[in-house]
C-alpha cells in the first residue's frame, strides 16, 4: 500500500531539514509519495533578513546547534552556524517554481544545503538564481517568475489550509489525510504510525519550532 505523506515546511526551519532526511530515510523501508508544502513561518522578517539572536533571542542557539549537529549526523546533515534569519518566501517561491520544471526534489535538498551547511543568504535574490542556474532552471525565467509573484497565491493557499488544519509549527507530517505528526520525531515513531496507517484514529504527537 502506497503511503501519501503531505509536509508543510520552511527552508529557514532546521528540523525540516531533518525531516528531508526522515522522509528520504522511511521511502527506503515503505512505498511512499511525498507532496512538500510551502509554509512560511517568519513572514514579520525584513526583506533584508534579521539576526537570528535578536530576531528569536529566547532560544539558546549554541544548545541548538549541540542538538542539530547530533540530529542531523544520522542522516548526512551538516549543520553550521546560523547567524541570520532570512526572509523565506522567495526562496519557496523559487521552489513552486522548479516544481513546475519537474526540478522540485533537487532544489528542495539545495536550498537546505545552502542555508544551513553552506550558510547562505537564501533571502538574497542573487543567491537564489545561482542556486537556481545550478539545479539546472534558466536564471532569466527564474528572475521573471520572482519577479511576477507568479506563486504568492499559491503560498498564501498553503496558509490557509493551515490555519483551517490548526497547523501552527514546522514541519507538520499528514499521512493519507489521516495520521498528524508533528516535529522531527525519532525515526521509530514514524515507523510506528506508518504501520499503524490503518487506524481510523487521527493521532498527533510531537514538537515543532
């Protein structure tokens, strides 16, 4: 039985890309359709981007980075240090916008890749259409469809579908429109609810940022 797994997600959130590698982890063990969501959990930043000290000063980062470091090490994720706190959405918009060149599954791990190892700025319009030039789009029609807003519609959608499911954190895992977890839970735990797919129970656990 083919499981559909809907994530709504943040490039700038890290335990999104943990989940990446949770998703990526569990295809190898069941038979399994993914569908990405663009969720934009800081749209207050400036489009310059915020300090992420000043910006979210009640987290204690260097504790943080300790956990996603660990985190991250069971599935090949590299986590540098994170100063900045860009402004996301063009970067989910540059996403939408490989999805419909049939490039969303590259651009997907190259925009995490970019901000959290790399430590680029993924709110910064250049960096974007290097990234883009790299996963193989055309920067000119990357550059115009940013420069359109041809997928703010899109994004707004996704929000909306949030709030009316009640989702407030990233990144939020719906299995088969049925099971809810929320958080980069242990891998067991989704191996867990994966098998007990068939339970007509809607089950939530978990933590987000």
């Amino acid at each position: 039985m083919t499981l559909h797994i809907k994530i709504f997600s943040d490039y700038i959130c890290p335990f999104c890309y943990i989940g990446k590698g949770i998703i990526d982890r569990l295809k190898q063990e069941f038979s399994i359709t993914e569908q990405w969501l663009p969720m934009e959990i800081h749209p207050e930043t400036p489009p310059e981007g915020a300090l992420l000290s000043e910006h979210l000063p009640h987290i204690d980062w260097d504790d943080l980075y300790r956990h996603l470091r660990a985190s991250g090490k069971e599935f090949g994720i590299i986590f540098g240090e994170v100063r900045l706190l860009p402004n996301s959405r063009q970067a989910l918009e540059l996403a939408e916008y490989a999805r419909e060149q049939g490039l969303h599954d590259k651009i997907h791990e190259v925009l995490f890749r970019a901000y959290f190892t790399d430590l680029r700025d993924i709110g910064d319009r250049q960096v974007l259409l290097d990234i883009a030039c790299r996963v193989g789009l055309a920067p000119e029609k990357a550059q115009e469809a940013l420069d359109a807003g041809r997928y703010r519609e899109r994004l707004d959608r996704v929000q909306r579908e949030a709030r009316l499911r009640e989702i407030t954190g990233v990144p939020t895992f719906i299995i088969n429109d049925k099971v809810i977890i929320v958080g980069a839970q242990p891998l067991d735990v989704f191996r867990k609810m994966l098998s007990r797919i068939q339970s007509p129970s809607t089950t939530t656990t978990g933590n987000s940022q």
